[in-house]
C-alpha cells in the first residue's frame, strides 16, 4: 500500500527576466491551469506562451499567446 504523501505541492518554475514562472510541460496543460485559474480564483484573460528560455509552457495575463 502507498503511503500518502502530505507535503505541499511545489510546481516546477523556471526564471523569465527576474521572477520565477510556474512551468508546463506541455500547451495543454497550460491552457487548463488557465481555466481553472479562471473557475476556481475567478481570474480571467490569462493566455499561454512558450517559454523561450526552455521546452514548457507559462500563463500570462497580458494576452501573449504564440
């Protein structure tokens, strides 16, 4: 049986200039942070973007969606 693990989730996040963005491996996933961010936190207009820096994903509220 697999113990359950109670430690806080902590997201991988890369750097983007000088703050750290939570990463997505993959444009889906992304998209669907987005909409729960949205339902969940009522946060609307964030749109995705490939990381520049690395092969994942970031949210951005400032509708820059490649």
């Amino acid at each position: 049986m697999k113990r359950n693990d109670l430690r806080a989730y902590e997201p991988k996040k890369c750097w983007v200039g000088e703050t750290q963005k939570i990463s997505y491996p993959t444009r889906e996933e992304a998209e669907v942070a987005a909409k729960v961010a949205e339902y969940e936190h009522h946060i609307s207009g964030l749109s995705v973007y490939k990381c520049e820096y690395g092969d994942h994903w970031h949210l951005t509220a400032g509708g820059k969606d490649k």
